[in-house]
C-alpha cells in the first residue's frame, strides 16, 4: 500500500513588535499565504521598558494573537517563539536555528537577516513592505510621545490591549528625562555587595 505523506512547509518570520501594527499582519498575511505553519520569533525578547522596546516579550505575544485573531488567522497554524538578542551578527542565523522548530524557508524585509539565514543555506524570501513610511513601529512609539494619532497605524484589538496595559502612558514615561525632572522623587538603586 502506498502512503502518501503530507510534508508541512514551515516559515521563519522574526520581528520586534514594538508594537505590533499593520504592516506586520498585512506581513504576516502573506507568509501564511506561502507555508503551512509559521514560527513567528519575538525578537529582543530580553528587552521591555525602553524607549525603542517598551513592551515585555508576554505583551507583545498578546499582541500578536489578538492581532491575528482580529484579521480572522487563528485557524492558521503558528508558533511564537521569544528570541532573546545575542548582539553576535555571524552566528545569530546558527542561534535562532537552534532556539526554533525546524522550518523550511525565511521570510523578511531585514537585508541583514536575509543575508545571514542565505550563508546558512536557507531559502529567504523578502516579502512585500507595506506603507514602511508610516507603518514603523518606531514612527507609532514617535506618535504616542507626541500625542498625536496612532491607532489607526495598528489592528484595533492592539490599540485596546495597549491603552488596557496604559502602554502610551508607558511610553511617555520612558521618554521623560527622569534624572533630570524628578530627581527628587528617585531613590538611587544600590546593588548589595556579597
């Protein structure tokens, strides 16, 4: 008798998602129109409550299946994967490897990542960029600083779990100068010597 077996093509989709936003899903969108699963690595994940990464790696998952719930992608299969940095570029592609189920192709707008996962042999695809000018994440961080409109940039059930977790108010704290405008209220942070 014989079986036919169905082999699962699988896609690598790193990204920040500082905050997840439309270019990401309509990203997204595309690579689940490729593969049949997806690992989507949440990248820094070591890294919250900074001005560039202000959301915690559980936000951001959040974030992400709320997102692709809202853009009716939750029967699609993915998996995510916190990718903490290891800021060692030659063997970063070796790492993520190491860190993720296998998978068969590399999805990205990141030329670096694209030329990284492509000396390990892996097929990479650039996929489509969608408004870069404004769908930035860091241009959304900019706009919740300045006060202006930013919800508009991200899935609606993203901007209701930000303003939930008071992620703007967050943002603008972590843009303040707090050594230079509320000295007073700051108790240095003193590490015990052992």
């Amino acid at each position: 008798m014989n079986e036919v077996i169905n082999v699962v093509k699988r896609g690598l989709f790193v990204g920040r998602f500082q905050p997840v936003h439309n270019g990401h899903l309509k990203a997204l969108e595309f690579v689940f129109s490729q593969v049949d699963e997806v690992i989507i690595g949440i990248g820094s994940a070591q890294a919250s409550h900074t001005l560039k990464n202000p959301f915690t790696t559980s936000e951001r998952m959040e974030m992400l299946i709320r997102a692709l719930d809202e853009a009716n992608l939750n029967d699609k299969r993915y998996y995510l994967i916190p990718l903490p940095d290891i800021n060692f570029n030659a063997i970063w592609a070796t790492y993520v490897v190491s860190m993720v189920p296998r998978f068969d192709v590399v999805f990205t707008g990141n030329s670096l990542v694209a030329q990284l996962f492509r000396e390990k042999g892996y097929e990479v695809i650039v996929q489509p960029m969608f408004r870069k000018d404004i769908l930035s994440a860091t241009e959304i961080r900019r706009r919740m600083v300045s006060g202006e409109p930013w919800e508009d940039l991200v899935p609606k059930s993203v901007a209701e779990f930000i303003n939930e977790i008071k992620g703007v108010e967050r943002i603008r704290m972590l843009a303040t100068n707090l050594e230079k405008n509320e000295k007073e209220l700051q108790a240095p942070i003193r590490i015990p010597e052992f």
